[in-house]
C-alpha cells in the first residue's frame, strides 16, 4: 500500500518539475456536484502546464494544477435524517486531450489529494480517513473567450490506506473563465 500512494505521490512531484508555471494561475472555476445523498460546492484556482505531450494533427495531452475549496453537504448523516457539512481542500495534477488552442472539446483525467475537516459518514457510507484520493474522468468545452463548461464523475477513497473503505461518488458541472 505504502508503495501505492508513494507511487502517486513521484508521478505528482515529477508533474510538478516539469511545469514550468507552477505557481502562475490562469484561470478559476465554480463546480456543483451531487452523489450519495451529499451536495458540493467546489471553488477552483488552476496553474497550466506549459507541456506538449503526444502533439499529433493540432491536438495533445497538456494539463494543469486544480487547487480547490469545497463545502460539502450530506443529508443523511449517520444513516439518519440529520446533516454533515464538511469542508474539502484539495490539489490535484489534470491531465487534458485538447486542441493546440486549448479551445474546442475536450477530454481529461485527473488523481488529487483531499483532505477533508472531519471523517465523511452518510448514508451508509463511514469513510475511516479525512484524507482521501480524488479522481475523475471527463469531458467539456472551451469557448473562444475562455469560457470552460465541463462535466466529470468524481470518485473520492483512501485507496485502500485504511477499512472501510466505501467511497463516494459524485456527478460534477463545473463552469470556469480563463484569465
């Protein structure tokens, strides 16, 4: 296990190196998500890769940092009808198959690190850990003045650091503007 998440952890540190605007941000996002009788609200800062990867017929893989904010809202807290409000903080290394112009469709995928304010219990679902894998796959669209519409699926675990672990899954509209 320990492997695993070290693992992770070089792929994200080598991502890091070879971006040469690590802390440069170019762009913000709002994101909406729902899943297992929980809410999120998600707000966003990113850091484009300056990378080319797989360049072919004006496309390639690039990418960017999500450094995020998230308030989540369970409405069936300890299997009961109470609610849990958690606060998520998260970074996350993006990986994206887009057009050389970076506008038009595309699609990306994306394994982050979150740690949350208190241990996720509702229905039914009781992670052991604040800290939790967050990945994603999806897909969205960039318009000419930067406007970025995206949907994704969200999967949040420890990656088997502890039991249980159950997961949460959750369905994302993000909306963002390039600056």
């Amino acid at each position: 296990m320990r492997l695993r998440i070290s693992s992770l952890i070089a792929i994200a540190v080598t991502a890091m190196c070879t971006s040469s605007s690590v802390f440069a941000l170019d762009s913000g996002s709002l994101e909406f998500a729902t899943g297992n009788k929980t809410k999120m609200l998600r707000l966003g800062l990113q850091s484009n890769w300056d990378n080319k990867w797989f360049a072919s017929n004006g496309t390639h893989i690039g990418g960017y940092w999500d450094y995020t904010l998230a308030q989540w809202q369970g409405s069936n807290f300890q299997g009961k009808s109470g609610t849990q409000n958690l606060t998520d903080i998260g970074v996350t290394p993006v990986f994206r198959f887009q057009n050389d112009s970076k506008k038009g469709f595309y699609g990306e995928a994306g394994i982050g690190l979150h740690m949350l304010s208190d241990i996720y219990d509702n229905n039914g679902r009781r992670f052991s850990t604040n800290f939790q894998f967050g990945d994603h796959i999806g897909v969205g669209y960039v318009t000419k003045d930067g406007w970025d519409v995206s949907f994704k699926i969200q999967h949040y675990s420890n990656g088997g650091v502890k039991s249980p672990n159950p997961g949460v899954n959750f369905a994302v509209l993000k909306a963002g503007y390039a600056f």
